[in-house]
C-alpha cells in the first residue's frame, strides 16, 4: 500500500507547488505583446447578452454601465428568464429586452435566445451576469485581445465589494483563480479558463463550439473552454477588460452557489484528463497545462485533503508531514503572490484568518451538490447584508 499512498499524497500535493512553480515561470517570461497587423481594426460589432434569471432589480445597473462603454458598436440583449419585466423600460434604441415564452432556465439557451434574435448580424458576443458592472474599456480591452488574433477573451472579474465577510473570501478566491488559472496560464502560453461572463468571443465559434449542447445547469463555460483548447484555440486573458461582480454575502447564498460549481466540477473533471492525455500525445503546451488546471479539485477540498495527510504523517511517519508543511508554505506563499500582484484590500487579507468558515460552508454544499440543480438556479443576491466587523 506504500507506493499507492505515495502516489495519492504527490498527485494531491503537486497542486500545492504548482502556482509557485508557475508564477516564477510566468515571471521570467512575461510579456504583454502587441496587436498583430494581420488582425485589422474597427471591424468588430459587438451582441452583449445579459442573462437574467427570475431577478431584475440589479438589470437597471448593469445596462446603465453597457451603455457608458467608451465604443459605438454594439447593441444590447437582456434575456430575462422567468422574470417580471413589467415596471421594467429601457429608451435607448441600442438595448433590446427579450422575454422567452416558456422558463430557459439554462445559460446556454439563453444565449442562443439572444443570438437568433440578433438585430443585426454581430460578428463578436461578450457574456455578462445581470449582477455585472462593466468598466467602460472593455470592449476596448476585448479588441486588444482580438487584433492579436485571438477568437476568445476571458477578462477580469473583479469584486463590486468586499464589505463583508463571505464576499471578502469570496474575493480572496476569485483573486487566486484569475491570477493563477487566467493572468499566469495564458503568460505561459496556455489558455486562461473561462469565468462564466465578462468574456467574448467571435460569434461564429461560439455557436460552433456550443449549438449542439444540450445539458442543463451550472458549467456551460467548462464545457465551451474544453471545446475550444481541443479544437487549438487559445483563450487570451486581459486583465484590463474589467467586469465587477457581486460577490455572496450570506452562507445560504456561498451553499447554494458553490454547490452548483461543485457539482460541475465532477460532472466534467473528464475534460481535464482528456486534454491532458491529449496534449501530452500531440506535445502541445496549450492543451497540456489547461489539462493539468481542470484537473484540480475545488480549493478547500484539496487543502482539507492536504491537512488530513499531514496529520496522518505526524500518526505514521513524520517526515512525510514535514514534506506537507513545506507543501503548505508553498501554497500559502503563492495565494498572498496573487493578492499582492492584484493590490487586494486589506479587508481581503483580515478575512482569511475566517477562511475555515469558509469551507465549511464549502462542505455543507459538498453535500448537496449531488442535487445541486434542483435547489437553485441562480444565486439570489441581496443588499442588506452583514458587515465584516459588526459594531466597528
């Protein structure tokens, strides 16, 4: 049983070195690089799909910023899925409102929605949630990525606020994740790994990738970046192409949600072992790396899974715990790398001392991942929430 155990502790472990590993890579060869001549200008006429499911009242905010971007090409879709529209008007000709006749309930359909209601024929889609706030470079940004002959941009999604506990470790999260598996994957020349919204894409290869899926539920964006790196595309990540997310507040909204992704997570962690294997037969970096990335675990369950085994080495051999403390200062180094590099607020850094709460929860929706889906299909946001200090 010694080699089986040794192999489980590596194949755990090497997810602890690996960011460090990566960001001294990425570090030695970062470069920004520049728009390809090939790829000209001014050519691209954007379709931005805001979906919406049930809820309305964050809709107003999110066209209010669409309609402020700093570029005159595109035209705006809300697809409001179950929801009320009724005290719901929009005056300005470049936002279209659609309101499907039967509940959608899936993000994919929804977007089709949108597609095949186009009012003009958009050669790029970008992707937003209804809880978004766009920065108004962002189709500039997206244009960048595009002139550099990329097909699809993955931006940044950054926290609307961080006033409270859960959405203070919420973003420490989403920090990590884009720094490691967006800024420094697409710096090592892979693909960054797609968010959910705040991305675009050249409309056509979107419907490529996507016309012929039929599944319901969290994880469509698993499903399209998996389809993209194997036909050879690279996902391009542009930090500057801003989009502001409402992060969850209350622990029935952090179980909900991450019940959702983790359900997705095992409905697709094939993906990862098939790019991997892929891109280990045709040598190809990009499908490689993205290969190793999906098959990570979610990150409170690899971290609980390296607690356990360093206990279990203090019981059984007390080297292999040493090992698993080194492991840890590894990780820890290269999660407070991501904050700095992203000039995190110190509320972020506070809040981490609260991170085993956090899983906790994390836990809880482990449990009911299983039926994750039929608990909730969107997260329910809400304003009046708990700050992180009460009475401070």
């Amino acid at each position: 049983m010694e080699a089986p155990w040794l192999i489980i502790q590596v194949l755990v472990g090497c997810h602890f070195v690996a960011p460090l590993v990566m960001y001294l890579a990425f570090a030695l060869r970062r470069k920004e690089g520049k728009p390809d001549p090939r790829f000209p200008e001014a050519s691209y006429d954007y379709g931005l799909i805001v979906t919406a499911y049930e809820e309305t009242k964050l809709i107003p905010e999110i066209v209010s910023s669409l309609l402020r971007l700093n570029y005159d090409r595109y035209l705006i879709y809300v697809v409001a899925d179950k929801c009320d529209m009724t005290h719901l008007r929009f005056d300005d000709p470049r936002v279209v409102v659609l309101v499907p006749p039967a509940t959608l309930a899936n993000n994919v359909a929804s977007h089709f929605y949108a597609i095949n209601h186009f009012r003009r024929p958009h050669n790029v889609l970008a992707i937003f949630d209804s809880d978004n706030l766009v920065h108004p470079e962002f189709v500039n940004e997206c244009n960048f990525r595009f002139n550099q002959g990329y097909a699809a941009v993955q931006g940044l999604r950054a926290a609307k606020r961080t006033d409270t506990l859960y959405a203070s470790l919420d973003a420490a999260r989403d920090i990590y994740y884009h720094f490691y598996d967006g800024e420094v994957l697409f710096g090592l020349g892979s693909s960054a790994t797609l968010a959910g919204s705040g991305m675009a894409f050249k409309t056509e290869l979107y419907v490529d990738c996507m016309s012929a899926v039929t599944s319901r539920g969290a994880g469509f964006d698993k499903l399209l970046q998996a389809q993209l790196v194997l036909n050879g595309y690279r996902i391009a990540f542009n930090r500057h192409a801003i989009v502001y997310d409402e992060k969850t507040a209350h622990s029935d909204q952090l179980v909900n949600q991450r019940a959702r992704w983790i359900n997705s997570w095992f409905k697709y962690a094939g993906l990862g072992l098939r790019l991997f294997s892929v891109g280990l037969r045709r040598a190809d970096l990009n499908q490689l790396l993205f290969g190793f990335i999906l098959l990570r675990p979610p990150l409170f369950m690899f971290l609980s899974l390296g607690a356990l085994f360093m206990v279990m080495g203090w019981l059984i051999y007390p080297p292999h715990a040493i090992g698993w403390l080194i492991a840890f200062g590894l990780f820890t180094t290269g999660f407070i790398i991501a904050l700095w590099h992203s000039d995190a607020d110190k509320k972020i850094y506070r809040s981490l001392f609260r991170a085993p709460l956090f899983i906790y929860y994390q836990f809880v929706a482990l449990l009911f991942s299983r039926n994750a889906d039929k608990r909730s299909v969107a997260t329910k946001h809400s304003r009046e929430e708990p700050p992180i200090n009460p009475g401070k």
